[in-house]
C-alpha cells in the first residue's frame, strides 16, 4: 500500500509499505477513504517532537472494514466507519470511566496513557494517511457511519477535531445562553465555535490573525478578533460590560505566538484567564507538552510561566488534555445526519495521497485558504 511517511523536520514523502494485517483477534483492517491533516501532525513536521523517521502519519482516518479478527463479532466487512483518534481497550479504569483518552492499556510507554495512531509518545501505531489501517479493539473502537458516501466531508471531523472543539465547550463548563472565547481559529478553534453555536451560545468570539480562518468564524455567526489589530482581551472585555466571557476555550497550544510570529507558550493562557470571567471556566485543548528543546525558555522543560495567581484570584477552572472522542462522536454523528451540525464548512483542499507533501507544506505555512485538507487515498 501507499503510506505518508515523517522523515525528518518538514520533511515526508509517499512509500510503499507492507499492507497491515491482523495481529490480535480483536483486530480490522479498514480501507481508508478519508483521511485530514491535522495541527498536531505539524508540530511533529515542525520537528517540535520526538517522532520516529520512518513512522505513518495519520490520526484521523475513516473508511469502511476490509477484514476482521476472529475476535470481532459487532462491526463486518462492507462496514462504513468512523476511526476515533484514541486506541482504546474499552476495559481498563480509564475506558469504563468515559476517558478513552487515557486508556491504561494500549500505549506500552512507561508512564504513558492513552494511545494514538501516527503520533509521537502515543505509541507503536502507524497511522492512517494510508491506503489500509490496522485498528486495535475494532469492536470498542470504530463508530458505524450510514452506508453509502453522503456527509463524507463531515464524518471525516468525527475521528478528532469535531469531537475535540466539543470538548473544549465541555472542559470550559459551558451552559446554553453562555458568551464564549475561543483562541484559535484553525480547525479546532472553528469546531469549538461551531459546538459553541450548536449548544446555545450568546456570542462567540474566536480569535486569529489569518483573514481567512477569521471570515470562516464570521460565516457562522461569530465575531472575528483579529489579534495583529487589536488586544483581543479589550474587545472581549469591551463587549461584556468589562465582566469578561462566561467561557474561553484554547484551540492553539504551546507554540503560541504573537503577530510577528515569536513564540510566548504563556500568551494565549494568560489573555484567556484575563478576558474570562471571574469563575468561569476554561477548556485547553490546544497541545502543551512536557519537553520540547526548542521552546523559549522555561518551556523547553514544560514549566509555562502563565498567570496563576490572576488565574486563582479570579477563582476561574479549567480543563485540560487529550479528547475521549467516543464520548461525543455517537451524538455529533446524529447531528450531521439531522443537518443541526455541518464541520465540512472549513474544509479547503481534497488531495490525493500522492499530494500530501505539498499540503502538508501549505497547511504548514497557514498559507492564505489552506484551513483543512483532506487526502482521498
Ligand atoms: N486536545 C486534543 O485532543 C487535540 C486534538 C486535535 C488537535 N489538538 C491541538 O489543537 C491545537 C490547534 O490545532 P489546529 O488543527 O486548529 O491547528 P492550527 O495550528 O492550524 O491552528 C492554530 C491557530 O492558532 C492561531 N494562533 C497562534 N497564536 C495565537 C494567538 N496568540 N492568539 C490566537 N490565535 C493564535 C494560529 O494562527 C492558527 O490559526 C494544536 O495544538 C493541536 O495539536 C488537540
Ligand atoms: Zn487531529
Ligand atoms: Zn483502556
């Protein structure tokens, strides 16, 4: 089969590998027919990881099963399924307790929870921007999707960032009737806000400097704060009586930065906890990560100098980590299907797999309408 291979900072390249095959009996193999690049695969392209050379790239993935293991008894061959970025046991404390996100069995790292395919520290993986994807307790795991290829554009945001910006809204508390915050406007800040919209939200700010992420926010009826113009804690603060939003979600992680592009892994944690209320709540599910060499100062050891004491005075919570996706794909599912939810509105760029250096490249750059880009193996 094709596959997209990491080979080095902004370096991948598409090769032949073995197809995968069953190697426990709880085992499927799905033939991919979507699969999307996602933010996270840039800090590995960035070099900003420890990511194996060699290693398959590719966390969201959906397609329809090509085999099963003998152990399988729910999900068939001919299936159409979503594929949750978490690998999960769906028996350890963690999966019975909803948090997929932190399985105790599936990533063999000392230390580790929880599992990934493609994806530095989640584990021996590969993933799937492939032709095939081996899938570890295929029973627990896949989500059946309708038959056919209606809402393929939209399903495909089932297996991460969908199901991700929704559980930033979560973390963060929300309640319908609720003012929101959203940092970030790349494709899991545009799914917070979306989630934020479809659960009731007063107003919705989301905040960027791309011209073309901010007029997706402003497409469904948010307000775009394009922070190399203004201070996006003034604007928020400004239109809620200087109170601050109910709620802020974080869609941008440590590699933060300000309009000239330097990087402040503090930056967007301290204008959350400052245009927030006082006990509201804050959902960070941009990507903080314990080490990275090439992070400023303090951060290069996972120590981000952010605010707190500003953070506890104003008596605000917040929650962090990794998105049980199982918890939420079930129900966005039916709301795609109900015409209530419609992810695909950010979708850019329908690429062959033979093309994902280049879209690679440009989603990389935030080159000007390079929002999300999805490769159809
Ligand atoms: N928790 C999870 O389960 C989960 C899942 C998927 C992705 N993520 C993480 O979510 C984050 C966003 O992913 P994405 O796919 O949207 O990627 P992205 O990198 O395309 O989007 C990030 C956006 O943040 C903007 N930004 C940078 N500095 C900013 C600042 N100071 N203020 C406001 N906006 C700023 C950038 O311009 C960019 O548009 C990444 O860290 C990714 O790893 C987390
Ligand atoms: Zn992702
Ligand atoms: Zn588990």
């Amino acid at each position: 089969m094709k596959a997209v291979i990491y080979q080095g900072e902004r370096s991948i390249a598409v090769e032949e590998r073995p197809d995968p095959t069953i190697q426990a009996p709880g085992d499927a193999i799905v033939r991919i027919t979507t699969t999307n690049i996602c933010g996270s695969d840039l800090h590995m392209y960035e070099g900003r990881t420890e990511v194996e050379e060699g290693t398959v790239l590719g966390h969201e993935n959906m397609g329809v099963v090509e085999e099963v293991g003998p152990g399988v008894t729910r999900v068939q061959k001919g299936d159409r399924v979503s594929v949750p970025f978490n690998i999960a046991c769906g028996t350890c404390p963690s999966c019975l307790g909803g948090w997929t996100s932190f399985c105790e069995r599936t990533n063999p790292i000392e230390g580790m929870q929880g599992a990934a395919y493609g994806y530095a520290n989640m584990g021996p993986y590969d993933g799937g921007q492939a032709e095939l994807l081996r899938v570890p307790y295929a029973d627990f795991n896949l989500l059946g999707l309708p038959e056919g290829t209606d809402f393929e554009n939209d399903f495909t945001m089932l297996s991460d960032i969908f199901p991700t910006g929704w559980h930033g809204t979560e973390l963060a508390g929300m309640q319908p009737g609720d003012s929101v915050v959203v940092y970030g406007a790349g494709p899991v800040g545009l799914m917070a806000a979306h989630s934020a919209m479809i659960r009731g939200a007063s107003e919705v700010f989301v905040v960027d400097q791309h011209p073309d992420r901010l007029k997706l926010a402003a497409s469904i009826d948010c307000i775009p704060v394009d922070f190399s113009q203004t201070d996006p804690v003034e604007v928020v603060l400004e239109h809620t009586k200087g109170t601050g939003a109910d709620r802020g979600v974080e869609a941008v992680g440590w590699q933060a930065h300000d309009p000239a592009g330097e990087e402040h892994p503090e930056l967007v944690l301290d204008n959350l906890v400052k245009s927030v209320k006082a006990h509201g709540g804050l959902g960070v599910v941009g990507v903080y990560v314990p080490a990275d060499p090439k992070s400023p100062g303090a951060a290069a050891e996972g120590r981000i100098g952010f605010d707190y004491g500003t953070f506890f005075t104003k008596g605000q919570q917040m929650g962090t980590g990794q998105a049980p996706v199982k918890r939420y794909n079930r129900q966005l599912r039916d709301l795609i299907i109900a015409g209530r939810a419609t992810p695909s509105f950010l979708v850019s760029h329908e690429l062959g797999l033979d093309e994902a250096p280049v879209g690679y490249d440009n989603f990389d750059k935030r080159l000007d309408g390079w929002t999300k880009v999805l490769l159809k193996p």
